[in-house]
C-alpha cells in the first residue's frame, strides 16, 4: 500500500485514540445515565450496578481531579458539559423479539446512520425487508424480495447468476469500477464479488438506503445502497432441513443449525447450507448451485463481542439464457418471437465460484463510547463459456450466433472502524459517529477470446458443438486493474428538543487506480420534527461522490470522470414497534457524469452522460393489522430522464425505470384454536412501461400486473407451504436493454417442507 494511504489512516487512528480515552474516559466520569427499560435481567442488573457507580465516582472525583483529566485530553470542560444519553448494551445472536422476524414491521436499522439511531430520526428513507416477509414469499434471489421496496427495478437479470444482478434505487443504479455494483454492502461493508450468487438463504434482513450514502459510506451512487445483514445464531439450539420443490423440475434442500458452543452461551454458532438444482421455464436448461454460511459469534464479556462470518458459493448453469431479440418483442414484426425462446446453447455452461470470509469486533469503552471494527475480504472467479445471440434477421427468421470463452477473478478487502458516542455537550443530546474506511478492489482477466457462429432458426434453433480454434478473436488478455479507496466520516444527530432534531455529517473520499488519483467529499444535512408520538416530518438534503478510475476494452484504456449527485428529500414517517412502519416520501436527485456502453461498437466503447434527473414520491408501508395479519404497501412515482447530453436527446427516459409501480403483500395466520398455525395470503404486482435504451427509440415493454398468493401451516416442529406465482399466467417482459428482453416467469409453484428440532 502507497505512503498516501498511510497517513491519512494513522493521523485519523490517533485522533480517535486521543478523542476516546482523553474525551470520552472524562466524561464517563461525569456520566449520569438513565436505565433502558423496566425488565431487570442479569445484564441489566449489572449495568444498573455501572450506573450507580459512576454516579457515585462523579460525587467522588473534585473538580481539580476533573481539571486534571481534561489537561490530559486537552478538553476545556469549562465550556463542554457531558453527560450520557443513552446506555450502549451489546448482544449476540438473533433475539427472540427481534424485527421483523414476527411481524413485517422494522423501525430501527444500522445502515443509515452506522449507529442504532431509530429509522425515523434520520432525515433520509430507509426500508428493511424483514425474515417473516422472505420467509412467505419464499423468495428465490436477493432480486425477488426487493420487489417489496417502492422505487427499485432490476436493471440487469442474470438467469444463473454468474453474474450480479444490478439494481436502480429511485432510477438510479450502481455502475462503479469494473462495472461491478457499487451500491451492494454486506453488514455494512462493500462486497460485489460473493454477492454476486444473490443467495438469500443466510440474510436476516435487507436494508436499503434511499438517496446518496457517501455521508457514511464514501463511494456511491446517488440512488441509494442495498445493505444486506446476515442472520445471527439462534441463542438456543436448534436444527430445521427443508426440502422445496418447483415447476419445471426445480429441487432445492437445505439445512439451518445454530449450536451453543459453550454452556454458558456466551459464544454461538450458525451454518446454512443449501443446495438447488434450478430449472427455468425454457427448454433443456439448468443451473445447479450450493451455497452456505457459517457464523461464529461470542460475548466473552459484558462489554465486547465478536462476530466471524464466511460464506461460499459454486454454481454452474447454462449462459445467459432467456434473453429474446428486440425484433419480434418489442420491435415490430411483434409476437414473431416465441415467450418461451432460448437462442443460447443450454450445454454451453458457465462456472462461478464466491467466497468471502469476515470479522468483527464490538467493544463498549465506557457508557458514553462503543467502537466497532469489522475486515471482509470476498473473491469470486468465474469462467464463461458462451454460444448464443440476441439479433434477428428477419428475412431469413435467423438468430445471430456468437462463441465467447473468458475467465474473470476478482477481489475486494473491505476494512470499516466507527466510533459512536451518545452523550450531551451545552445541554443537548448527540449521538455522534466517526469513523475511517479502506478498500482494495483488483481484477484480473487471463483471457477474453470470441468468434461469430452459424446463425440459427427463430422456430426450432440447432445448436452445433463448436470447440475452440485458431479462428477465435482475442478481445482482452492478461488485463489487470486495482484501486485503493480511504475515507474518513463524521455524522451527528442533535436533539435540539424533544420533539426536534438535527443530523448533519461530512465524508472524504480518495480512491488511486495506479494511473489515475480522484478526492472528493460529500455531506448530509436534515431534520426531523415529531408531531405526535411516533410520527415525524422530516427534510434533508444529501449529496454523493463516485470515483470511476478507469476501464479498459481490450485496446484502449478509458480514463473517467467522478460521478456525483445530490438528493433533496421530505416526507413523513410513522414508525411504532411491532405495530407500524411507514415513510411517505417526495424527492429530487440529480446526477452528472453517469458511465454508459456505447450501443453496437465493438469493441466496446465508454461515454459518459452530462446530467440526468430523477424526481418522485414513495410509499414504503407495513403495518400489523391485528396479531397474525401483517400487511405491506410500495407504491413509486419516479420520472428519471436525461437533462443534458451531447449523445442522448434531453427528456428521453432513463432505461428500465417505470414511471409508476405498485406492490402490495398480505397474510393472515390464526392465532388461535383447531386451526391455529394456518396462514394464507398472497399479493399484486404492478410495473408501468418501460424504455429498454436511453434514447427511447429501440422500443419499449408494456406495463404489467400479476398475482401472488401463499397458503401454509405450521405446528411446533413442521411448517408446509405452497407459493403460487404469477397466478394468471401473464407474459410481460421483466426487464431489457439495447442487447434485448427477458420474458417474465409464466405461472409457477414452490412446495416447502421444513422438519425443525430443538
């Protein structure tokens, strides 16, 4: 690592040593806490015991003893008062009354604020997928249960996921270095490698951060980020397997077992494993994956906890299969293109392999400080073999056939260490939190090599073997790339009263590619005001800074601008536990420099749009109507479209983003008597027209509705479902671009058993 990533990391790390045990030590001194709650468990008894202590210590210590102190951490406690807000409790494993686990409803996450401020507190919209919601839809893919959230749209499907599929949050999506997502975080740290399975056998939850995240985060786009948190070991043991079956031939297993590994459960464990062999609705293809976790986390005192984490993935499937050319979909001659096409040789497999491995450290210096450091480091490796095409000749009623064979590794460490006081300076409540992150990103691709094919028939496409020769092109080869990124953030929210309260944070970024060196900063400014209990107004306004470094085709290197954006933000939030959790939002975001491909050139060409625009308002609602009949709303209007460019005409719509949205989700389950444990329920699924190239004259997809539902029972030990998707057997095209459409999954079904014992 160079000198200039050094030196900004060690001033920043005796910075935090100097504020923390100068600062921070005084004021716990001087701390008057009050308890969390009425319930009086071994831990709370012995942070009463803390708190009657320093309580006693601050009657004890005499002013000079005080003044002495503060010399030391050159504090003037003359014009700072501090107190403690609010006492920092530490746990492991998954809480039995944890959220969304059994309801929908979530009011507090991590990934706004790197703290555990409540969601509307924070002058930003936030929602969270819980357990319970994934867990009745049975959801397949990360994709699947981010159709619960207003204002996000894949932008790239990957039908076996070799790839990672992209998301826009608010028309926005993730573009970044390598053209791999940038707004995809794991436990709060960037991952776009293991992430790329889209497993979500072993999440807790996902979190999604609407509106620029640098504040926090560094890079970013200005959509948003999607945080996914992972499932924590149960605190009591207890094994569950499962078997699935789907139509088409789909068979999928899995096992869950969380172990004590000591008697006084002070250190828990939690692997998951499952194994699919996925068959989608076109013909002769398959895609086998395995995935698993496994999660050790300890407490082995009251005042620090560890978590270790790692995770791996093996799939291999047929490439790139279901995507249909734009003649004959939503080109005219339309309906030549049969639904159910596949113009990609099903025997032509493609390999990826994701592995990650992370830590983390949770310590609670006093009652004022808590630090947190957490280290991930991800790979994956994938190898393409691929034969097929997307363009049709219609005079011949042929399908172009291209063969391409190429290898792709790449890596990412992940290093974040935040430091969260609550604590009252001049009489008023902060929580302040500050922090430094660094990451390392490095590609490599030993090889690229790609050749045209026989084209084959658009009825009945022949796929002939073709095993590699002297005739294949090579399009990149031994091609290496790497960046460093480092940062520092500060964010505070103040309660000014009350009922009133400000957040304003500041973030610096650097990232150095080699050939290339970007800095900037971002920042975040907003306030919440409570008008009855629960309910808040808030406003804010954030911007986002992303370095893109640079990206090579194989002949030349493209040398690109920072993307960066700024967001404004109003609304109103409702959020009560276990009852309610709802954000109704307005917003503007602006965005200059986007990275795009240049349609038909080959080798691929990179420019990047002048200023793109995209305003709207959200609704992200759940809410429990009574016990055991939970309910969720998304309803999005977002325009997004280019404002200035000197390729793209102004006011043409940004691709894959529908002007309205609409998702709505229901179960009831009975509480009680002879039928207790039977819950149904099931949901609607509304998507408007959308463009599939930013000029808006390739065409575009139709609008779409369909219909879910879930029917299932469950006793202590065995639980049984039945999904039912897309119940009226709709075809639409699920999402497209200037290379084509994929065709939206007709009707289909999801059978699970699940056998659980404790």
């Amino acid at each position: 690592m160079k000198n200039s990533t050094w030196k900004p990391f060690c001033s920043f790390t005796l910075a935090i040593a100097m504020f923390l045990y100068g600062s921070g030590i005084a004021g716990a001194e001087n701390a008057v806490t009050q308890p969390e709650s009425t319930r009086v468990s071994e831990d709370d008894k012995q942070q009463n015991q803390d708190q009657a202590d320093d309580q006693q210590a601050k009657h004890e210590k005499s002013d000079s003893s005080v003044a002495a102190a503060s010399s030391v951490a050159n504090v003037p406690v003359a014009e700072v008062e501090v107190t403690a807000d609010k006492q920092n409790k530490l746990t492991i494993g998954q809480q039995p009354d944890a959220e969304g686990v059994n309801n929908y409803v979530v009011t507090q996450s991590s990934t706004g604020s790197k703290s555990d401020i409540e969601n509307k507190d924070l002058p930003q919209s936030i929602t969270v997928v819980g357990q319970k919601i994934m867990k009745e839809q049975n959801n397949l893919t990360v994709a699947d249960a981010l159709v619960n959230v207003a204002g996000i749209s894949v932008t790239q499907k990957v039908p076996n996921y070799y790839y990672q599929s992209s998301f826009n949050i608010r028309g926005f999506g993730g573009g970044g270095t390598a053209f791999l997502p940038e707004n995809i975080y794991v436990d709060g740290l960037w991952d776009p490698c293991s992430t790329m399975a889209g497993w979500i056998g072993n999440l807790d939850r996902i979190e999604v951060l609407k509106g620029p995240s640098s504040v926090l985060y560094g890079n970013g786009e200005p959509g948003g980020i999607i945080n996914y948190v992972s499932k924590k070991p149960l605190t009591d043991r207890a094994f569950t397997v499962g078997t699935e079956y789907g139509s088409w031939g789909t068979k999928s297993s899995d096992i869950d077992m969380s172990l004590p590994l000591t008697d006084d459960k002070k250190w828990l464990s939690r692997t998951i494993l499952q194994e699919t062999n996925y068959h989608p609705f076109q013909k002769g293809v398959e895609s086998k994956r395995f995935d698993g976790s496994f999660i050790v986390q300890g407490k082995p005192k009251d005042d620090t906890t560890y978590t270790f984490e790692a995770d791996f993935h093996n799939h291999k499937g047929s490439s790139g299969y279901g995507l249909l050319p734009l003649k004959g979909t939503v080109q005219a001659p339309y309906g030549l293109v049969p639904y159910d096409g596949n113009y990609n040789n099903p025997d032509v497999n493609t390999t990826y392999y994701g592995r990650s491995v992370s830590a983390r450290v949770d310590h609670r210096i006093n009652n004022i400080w808590t630090v947190s450091s957490a280290l991930r480091y991800s790979n994956q490796s994938t190898e393409v073999y691929y034969q097929g095409g997307s363009t049709l000749n219609t005079t011949t009623n042929t399908v172009s056939q291209t063969w391409q064979h190429r290898m792709i590794e790449t890596d990412v460490v992940s290093w974040d260490t935040t430091a969260n006081a609550k604590l009252k300076m001049a009489g008023l409540a902060h929580d302040l939190t500050f922090g430094y992150d660094w990451s390392r990103f490095t590609q490599y691709i030993p090889y690229f090599y790609r050749t045209m094919l026989t084209s084959v028939s658009l009825i009945d496409p022949e796929f002939v073997s073709y095993s590699p020769s002297s005739t294949l092109r090579p399009m990149m080869k031994d091609y290496r790339s790497h960046s460093y990124r480092y940062g520092s953030y500060l964010s505070d929210v103040v309660e000014l009263s009350p009922k009133l309260k400000v957040a304003a944070g500041v973030s610096f970024t650097d990232q150095d590619s080699g050939s290339t060196h970007d800095s900037g900063k971002a920042w975040r400014v907003g306030t919440t005001y409570e008008i009855s209990p629960g309910i808040n107004l808030f406003t804010g306004y954030s911007t986002s800074y992303e370095p893109q470094g640079t990206v090579n085709n194989g002949i030349k290197t493209f040398y690109l601008r920072p993307v960066t954006g700024d967001q404004f933000e109003g609304g109103v939030k409702v959020d009560i536990s276990d009852r309610a959790s709802v954000t109704l939002a307005a917003y503007q975001i602006n965005r200059a420099d986007v990275v795009y491909a240049v349609p038909g050139t080959d080798p691929t060409e990179y420019l990047q749009i002048g200023k793109q625009r995209s305003k709207g308002v959200e609704l992200d609602a759940t809410y429990v109507i009574r016990p055991g009949w939970n309910l969720l709303a998304a309803y999005s209007h977002c325009d997004a479209r280019v404002v200035q460019d000197s390729t793209y005409k102004a006011g043409s719509v940004l691709p894959n983003v529908p002007l309205n949205s609409f998702r709505l989700w229901s179960t009831y389950e009975i509480q009680e008597g002879p039928r207790k444990g039977l819950g149904f329920g099931g949901g609607v699924t509304f998507a408007g027209k959308r463009t599939v190239d930013y000029n808006n004259t390739l065409g575009w997809m139709d609008g779409y509705t369909t219909f879910d539902a879930v029917v299932y029972y469950k006793t202590k030990d065995w639980r049984y479902s039945l999904n039912m998707y897309n119940l009226t057997n709709r075809e639409y095209w699920a999402l497209g671009s200037s290379s084509g459409v994929y065709a939206g999954t007709p009707r289909s079904f999801v059978f699970r058993i699940e056998r659980s014992f404790f």
